[in-house]
C-alpha cells in the first residue's frame, strides 16, 4: 500500500514543480510544454497535483474535447498528460492522483473523460474501449488503447465520432 498523499487542484506556486515533474517523467520536455501551453490559453480545465512532504510527485492534466466535431455542455474532457515523478514511480502515487481527479470531476458533474494511454493502468479506473460508445481516436493506435469512461450515467449515449484534441496537442506529433 502507497504512502499517504495530499492531491489537490493544482496553485500557480505548483506550476514551476509540475514543469519539473511531466519534463522528468517524460524525459523530454513536450508534454511539459504541452500543459503550459494549455494553462496559458485557457485549455486546461483542470489540473492537479499530488503531494508527498509538500513535494509535488505527480501530476494529472484535462482539457475539453470534441466528438464528431461537436463540443458538449458540459465539456468531455482528454486526460492527458498523467505524470509521475521518476524516483516516486511505481508507488501508486500516479493511481491515487488519476482516482481522485475523476472523483473530483464527477463531483463538479463532468460528465465523461477519454485517455490514449495503456489499457492495463486505465482499466483499474472503469475506462473501457471508447469504440463500444462509437467514439474514434484521430490517431492511428491500436483501439483498445482509446478508452473512455462515463462520469455520469449515459453521458456518451448520443455522442459519436472522432475525437477532436485542442490545438495545442499538434505540437507533440
């Protein structure tokens, strides 16, 4: 079992941490400029942390998204990117942070998040193929590592389509 943390939305005292963090987690600085870039223009509608000794260890990003060309009211939202600090990896650090922001979206009535990311990890969370709602990755991947997950009951019901990232994701591929 993990030792305790504290996760929060993040505070702009985090963000220097939360660059040091995704940059180190990724070993490269992309996906740190990715959620710099989407807290300067608006995109990231929310973003935490989670603390260990009042030391940022890992770090969870959403931004709104489109299906089928359509924005919903409220936005479905992209988990991306989830970040863990090298040396605090592997101690459910990352878990415990994912667990709680979908706790907190559902509670702020969010209705659905998606994820790309590795089936095994996202599984634990509830997500499942985004296919078996008749939502499409624009990325070529294999589906089952496109996965979305209902915050509230039937909220992708009438959603269908390809999913459309904010902008500011063109500049990771």
């Amino acid at each position: 079992m993990p030792v305790s943390i504290s996760c929060s939305e993040e505070s702009s005292s985090d963000e220097a941490a939360i660059e040091r963090v995704v940059t180190a987690a990724f070993g490269q600085p992309g996906e740190a400029r990715l959620v710099t870039q989407l807290r300067a223009n608006g995109g990231l509608v929310f973003s935490a942390v989670a603390k260990l000794a009042d030391e940022v260890v890992a770090h969870v990003a959403y931004s709104e998204v489109t299906i089928g060309g359509r924005a919903s009211q409220p936005a479905v939202l992209a988990l991306a990117p989830v970040a863990v600090a090298p040396l605090q990896q592997r101690q459910g650090y990352g878990s415990q942070l994912v667990r709680w922001s979908l706790d907190e979206l559902k509670r702020r009535d969010f209705p659905a998040v998606i994820v790309l990311g590795e089936p095994e990890f996202y599984r634990r969370f509830g997500f499942g193929p985004a296919s078996g709602f008749e939502i499409q990755c624009p990325f070529d991947v294999p589906g089952e590592y496109f996965m979305a997950l209902e915050l509230q009951p039937g909220a992708l019901a009438d959603q269908s389509g390809i999913v459309g990232y904010r902008p500011e994701f063109a500049a990771l591929s």
